[in-house]
C-alpha cells in the first residue's frame, strides 16, 4: 500500500533525497530507495511497504533477545522487506536484501492480534523496523491503547528527529551494536558506527529498556581488544544494561569460520569485568543464558533454549540480598 513520506527532501530535477535514516538516498524520478520501500514517484517520496509484512509469528521475548523484558513470556513478532545496511554476514539476507512475498496488516488489524494469544504486544524484527516508519507511527499508539508493549529489534540506523517522533511508543529496544570500530560498519554493513551509538545512548536517555546484541565475527571484530573498547563504551552508558554475545556462523557472502568456544568465553569474561549482565546466545555454554545477581551472585533466572524459570527473584529485586535488579516483569 502506497503512503506519503514524512521524511524528504525535494531537490533539483525532480529528485527527491530520503531523511530518515544515515544513509540519504538520492532518488531520480522512478528510482528506489536501498531499504527497497520507498521510491520517487513524480518528485515526492512515496512509501511502498506499508503495512506490508513479510512475517508474523509467536516468539519466545528471549528470541528476540531480549532477557531482562518480561522473561518467559511470548510476543507477536512482524517486520517489513528491506533493510537499510548490507550487512555480508546478513542471515535473513533472503528478506532483507531482496524482494520478497508480503501480505497487508492494517495497524488496526496488528493492534488487535498484539495482545491475542498471549502475546504481551508486538516486536518488530526479523529485518530493519526502521524503513517502516510510517506504519510504525500509526501502529504503535493503537498496540499501547490494546495494553500492549512496543519492542523493536533493530540496527540502530536512523536519523535523530524521527527516532524522537518513536521513542515515546516504544518500550524496549534490543540494538545490534556490530562492532565499536567504523571501519567494519564501512566495509561490512555500508554503514556508520556513530549514528547506531547515538540511537543506543538517546533511547536509554529516553527511557526504554535497552538491551545490546554483538555478533561476533571471526577475524573482523572478535579480538580481546576490540571486545573490551565495546564492553568499556556501554559500560559508559550503564553497567546495567544486558550485553548479548553472539555466535556467527558463515552465510550469505562471508564464509569466515564459525566464533570459536574460546573467544566466546573470553567474551563473557572480558563483559563480565565492567557489566553487571552478560551472555552469550547461538551456542549452549553453562552459565553464559543465566541471570545471576550482579551483588551476591544468586540464580536469578534459569534458561536452557527459549525455556525460562524464574528462581531467585521477589518482584524486581534479588531474593536473597535485595539488590535491585535491572529487569521489567
């Protein structure tokens, strides 16, 4: 479904340049944008995803992942065709870089089945929620109205003015911080490191639950040295907030071998010495999914998979010392 765009310019030759996200395209007349859901259609910015969802599923909030948002419960997850980075190692490459089979969800229709189920609201995943700005504004204040929650899983690739449009309807943001060093935004994703961190420090200035993915890659970001400059830049913001290490496998155009057992461990290791919570997904490590109390070290939250026990907690305080601990139930 075809929608104005909010943010754009027009410039000469009836080309029209996009302000929503670091990237700006320049479109001539009938060209489209790299997220592959705008275009310019007789000199104005024209949306073309809108609304048009490429998945809708049930999904643990751990998949996300998010562990310290209402762990163990379920959510709606949904996002659009596209992507605003060209990420090599992009494991939904297959609906992020390219076109792929949608369907229409009216955000009535989206605000009705986030709460359905058991679902405590939507996240927007799978692909970059961003590129669907429109939708998510008109969306995302129906999805409050029903008692739902609003959580995004994204890149972090966007301007300052239309983030602060969102920021009020969203309650939790998982953001995949790739790597602390620009130059493997440059040559990775096409993108630029800075624009991800501002979206990182003004979202949790806002308020919203932050959490920190870092997948990492072997050879391009995996070192000790690069691990603790990340570790040590998000400690600036708050060692309270989750920092999630992840393990790579090869796909889409990069074929480096798997993230060692080794580096991972040494991951954890090295977050565990500056954050108060740290672990590490895509492989099963003991320890590394649990919740412990950063004070006195008790079980917190015990997790194998998307299965998760709450063991150690009395709201949203430890139960054996009562340090407070940094988790929304």
């Amino acid at each position: 479904m075809e929608r104005p765009a909010k943010y754009y310019e027009i410039k000469e030759g009836g080309k029209v340049k996009c302000l929503l996200c670091p990237v700006g395209c320049v479109l001539e007349e009938g060209k489209e944008g790299i997220c592959l859901g705008r275009h310019n259609k007789d000199g104005k910015m024209m949306v073309t995803n809108y609304g048009e969802t490429v998945s809708l599923n049930l999904d643990p909030i751990e998949k996300k992942p998010l562990f310290h948002f209402y762990p163990g419960s379920v959510i709606l997850s949904t996002g659009p065709n596209g992507c605003n980075m060209s990420c090599k190692n992009c494991q939904n490459w297959n609906i992020s870089q390219r076109k792929s089979p949608t369907i229409y969800v009216s955000p009535e229709k989206m605000a009705s089945l986030s709460i359905a189920q058991g679902s405590i609201g939507v996240a927007y995943t799978y692909t970059e929620p961003f590129i669907w700005f429109e939708y998510l504004l008109d969306t995302m204040p129906l999805v409050r109205e029903q008692g739902g929650k609003n959580v995004m899983v994204t890149n972090g690739y966007i301007m300052p003015e239309p983030l602060q449009e969102l920021l009020p309807y969203i309650d939790a943001m998982n953001i995949d911080l790739k790597s602390i060093q620009n130059e493997f935004y440059l040559k990775i994703t096409g993108g630029r490191l800075r624009f991800v961190q501002d979206t990182i420090v003004k979202s949790f200035e806002a308020g919203v639950h932050i959490e920190i993915t870092n997948l990492l890659i072997t050879g391009l970001n995996d070192s000790p040295e690069q691990i603790a400059e990340l570790v040590n830049w998000v400690a600036s913001i708050s060692p309270h907030i989750p920092l999630h290490f992840s393990r790579y496998f090869p796909t889409y155009k990069l074929t480096n071998p798997p993230t060692s057992l080794e580096v991972l461990k040494s991951a954890y290791k090295i977050g565990k010495e500056r954050l108060d919570y740290v672990y590490v997904g895509n492989i099963d490590i003991s320890g590394t999914s649990d919740t412990v109390c950063p004070s006195c070290g008790t079980l917190l939250i015990s997790r194998y998979g998307y299965s998760t026990q709450i063991v150690g907690l009395d709201e949203s305080r430890c139960a054996s010392c009562g340090q407070k601990i940094n988790i929304i139930l």
